[in-house]
C-alpha cells in the first residue's frame, strides 16, 4: 500500500497505508479503529481515532479535504475536521506523523511526529 490516501480514495477495514521508510503503518482495524503503529517497536499503537466499536467500515478521504470514518448506513464516526479544504490528501510520513495537507498550504491536521499528539 501507498503512504498516501488521495482526494476521493478510501480504506476498506484490515486496509493500510505506510510511510515510505515502511516503519509507521496507519492501519484501518476491524473495530473501526484508525490506529498508527510504530512497526520498528513490534506494532506498538502510537496514535489511535478512538472510534473502536462505533461501527465505521470506511475511512474515506473526501474530495471537500474531511477525512472520515463511515458506518455501513453512511454516518461519520469520527472526522478529522479538515472539510472546505478541496484537493487534500491523508498521508504517513517518515517520522510517523499522519498528515492532511493541500498543495500550497502546507499542513492541516496532524496527530504529530510519533504519533504523540491527541488530535
């Protein structure tokens, strides 16, 4: 899988995407989790959505900039916020920090390098 998921793509459940040095995996979970795992520290969750067992069987990135996660019936789980921003990507840097950003504004929403911020 790519490190990056377009405007317009999504992740089916047990679907991922890894950074390009292949050490951090956002990992779409069965439960409806999103969660970053550092795979150098044997898979340790670094950063997760919080959204475990609500139901959510895509995490989409729409084509508005929101990345969401949707149950079956098509209601948000959990949302990144980032809507009014056409064109932005979701993507797992090297560093493993998952970032949202639009060619010329630079970063929208991130969870932080490591996964250590809350967001």
């Amino acid at each position: 899988m790519s490190s990056t998921l377009k405007s317009g793509e999504a992740l089916a459940t047990e679907e991922n995407l890894t950074s390009s040095n292949g050490r951090f995996q956002l990992i779409f979970q069965n439960d409806g989790n999103l969660v970053l795992a550092d795979l150098e520290a044997g898979g340790v969750v670094v950063w997760n959505s919080a959204s475990a067992d609500r139901g959510a069987t895509e995490a989409r990135m729409q084509e508005d900039g929101n990345f969401i996660l949707f149950d079956p019936s098509g209601e948000a789980q959990w949302a990144t916020g980032t809507d009014g921003n056409d064109g932005a990507c979701v993507s797992v840097t090297d560093d493993g920090n998952v970032v949202i950003t639009r060619d010329g504004d630079g970063t929208l929403w991130e969870t932080g390098p490591h996964g250590t911020a809350t967001n």
